[in-house]
C-alpha cells in the first residue's frame, strides 16, 4: 500500500513512519510548512510546526530511509485555521485551532492532495484506532493508552476520511515505549519534548495577540441577574471561567469572587456570577460531523445514551444525546442537544463536544450554546 507518513518532528510521528515501512508499505515523508514567517511560530519545543521542526522530520526520514518532502499549506492555514480563530473569538466563541488543524488541514487537505497523487492512506503519529466492521466500515475508537489517547482531537474525521487513515500507535501501551523504540532505531527525536500551546502566537500571549486583530470597545460587565457590575474595555479578551482581571466596581452580596459565566459580543457583555453557575447541564452544538457512519438514532432523532467530552485530556460524563434537523439559510443542518448526567464547569461556545459510547468516537459538534439550569435567564 502508498502510504504518505505526515511528519511533524516529532517522536511520535517519526515512530509511525518507521512502522508503516516495517510493515511493507511504500512510504514518502511528508512535512506541513505552515508559515512563510518562521518568527510567526513557536521556536524550540513548544510548537509542532517549526523550523526545527521541518529538520527534525527530514532527518528522521532519512534515517528510515523514504522520501521526504515539504509542503506549503501556509495559506490554506491562514484561511482556515488562523482566521477561523480569529472569527470565533470575535463572535464570543472559545475555538479549539488544533481540531481545526487536524479537521481542514492535517487530514481534509492533506489527504485531498494524497489521494491525488495516488496514496491510499495518510499515516500519522495520533494516539487513536480505527476498527473496520464487518462490512467494511471504518470506526474510530480510543487508543490502548487513554493517558495519550487523542480520539478527541480526530473526533471531526469523517467516514471517508478513515477510510485512509491509518494510526500504527493505537496499541502501544505508552509514550515511554515510543521514546524507546525510537532510541532503538537511532531516531534523533527519541527525546524530544511533546508540543503544547498555539504553534502561530509565538510568544504565548494570546489575548495580547488577539487585541491586535479585533476591535476592542468599551462596554458592561453585568451579573446573572443582568445589572450592572462593571465595565470593560472589550469582551473580547475575556474567556469563561475567568476569574482575575475582572476588575468589578460592585462586589457581590456574599463577598465571594465572581467568574466569567458567558460572553454576548452583539450585546458587547460580560456575564458574571457565582462559580456554582459554571455547572453546565446542557449542551447545544452546531457544525455536527459523524466519525463513520452514524448511529440509527441519528436518523430517527431519538435520543440514545453516551459519553461527553469537551476537552482533550478532559474526563467523559455520561449524557443523553438527540439530533435534531433545522433551517439555517435555507439549508437543512444537524443540531445536536447533549443533556449532562454529571455537570461540567467552565464550558464555552466554540468548544468542542465530542460523543462516544464505550472506546468508539461516534461523532463531534461546536458547542453553540452551554446551559445552567440553575441559572435565571434575561
């Protein structure tokens, strides 16, 4: 089989590679330059998507023994990536830019281009399985290693898109047997740092970054109630389940901090409360994709049982999920209703909600809206 390994430099994607070409496939290398600017990226350990990067991907090529290549999606990464982030923000949404990285270019686009040149599967470094069933039809299920399970962030893949998806670290028991089996092969990114943080804010400074790409205007802070409790200098640069730099001119009756409870960019409000109101019973998400095919209820709009999970090392609640096909635009469109068996705390619009039942992923949605049912509405 072709296989095209996307190598982002570090460990674990030099090791998938390694195992792809152990298996007997063709393998070619491949790594994502995703800035013309390198001083617009991370530097060092903390990105996934540098400089250093690039070099680490093509020596740990060239120590297998594959082609290797670069390819610039720097502009596909602006558009649907960096201003996608920007837009949510800016509409009052909390975006998640890794899952729309894995979603429109780690696999939409990549695999686009792959399946174009002939490749029948994308391999990667994500810690996630895929079960084919009996009649041919890809599942998407969590890793052996829940520790480092990434099933989350691949939630948005579609049936289609694991159709050619293949993750040669579903099994591995852990990522210290990873850093060993890397060692053994002589791969330089044996002990390389994992990635974290926003690869394209360099400095690390996201609401810095953010004032300089969205008008910022004065406006209130109000409580649950919906009176006046302060004033801000744009909503923007708030998060929910914030609570320093609040800056509040009326304390609250009990004396007790308040926290950011929901951000209305049309109304240019910052909700604030008390931290119990951050328990989220509801959740409402648009956007709703389905990780191989859907489930009967999908089709029926009855509501079945699963699991919730709003983070990528988040814990799953249990919760009763139902579809639901409204207008918008004059187009016929999902939207997805998850009632919590066990409260959340500190869930935003523009998350990412994804639904499992037992180690399968069954399917994603942004959250639109997130409710408390102990709080008033006004």
């Amino acid at each position: 089989m072709r296989v095209l390994a996307a190598m982002s430099g570090g460990v674990d994607s030099a090791v998938a590679a390694a195992r792809a070409v152990e298996a007997g496939h063709d393998v070619v290398g491949v790594h994502l330059a995703l800035s013309r600017m390198p001083g617009t990226l991370r530097t060092g350990s903390r990105g996934c998507c540098t400089v250093e990067d690039s070099n680490d991907a093509w020596r740990a090529a060239d120590k297998l023994g594959i082609p290797y290549y670069v390819w610039d999606f720097s502009e596909r990464f602006k558009e649907d990536v960096v201003q996608d982030f920007i837009d949510e923000y800016a509409a009052g949404r909390t975006p998640n830019p890794c899952m729309r990285c894995n979603e429109r270019i780690k696999f939409a686009a990549l695999l686009e281009k792959a399946i174009a040149l002939g490749f029948d599967a994308v391999c990667t470094g994500h810690y996630a399985k895929v079960f084919t069933d009996a009649d041919g039809n890809p599942e998407l299920h969590r890793a052996a290693d829940w520790a480092k399970d990434q099933s989350y962030v691949l939630g948005v893949l579609t049936h289609e898109q694991l159709r050619h998806s293949m993750f040669p670290l579903a099994d591995t028991p852990s990522k210290a047997e990873v850093r060993a089996e890397a060692e053994r092969r002589g791969l330089s990114v044996a002990k390389k740092p994992d990635s974290h943080d926003i690869c394209f804010i360099s400095d690390g400074d996201t609401a810095g970054w953010l004032a300089e790409k969205i008008p910022m205007t004065p406006g209130d802070i109000v409580d649950e109630t919906g009176a006046t409790v302060g004033g801000h200098t744009g909503a923007n640069q708030f998060t929910v389940g914030q609570r320093r730099g609040l800056k509040l001119g009326t304390p609250a009756a009990d004396g007790k901090p308040r926290f950011v409870l929901e951000i209305r960019p049309k109304e240019n409000k910052v909700v604030v409360g008390p931290h119990a109101l951050l328990a989220i019973d509801e959740l409402n998400g648009i956007k709703v994709s389905w990780a191989g095919l859907p489930i009967a209820e999908v089709a029926t709009g009855e509501e079945f049982d699963c699991h919730a999970q709003v983070r990528a090392h988040g814990d799953p609640v249990p919760a009763r999920a139902r579809v639901t096909e409204v207008m918008d635009d004059g187009v016929g469109r999902q939207r997805l209703t998850v009632t919590l068996a066990e409260p959340l705390r500190g869930v935003a619009p523009g998350q990412t909600v994804v639904l499992y039942q037992g180690t399968r992923v069954l399917g994603q949605a942004t959250i639109d809206a997130a409710r408390s049912l102990a709080r008033p509405e006004f």
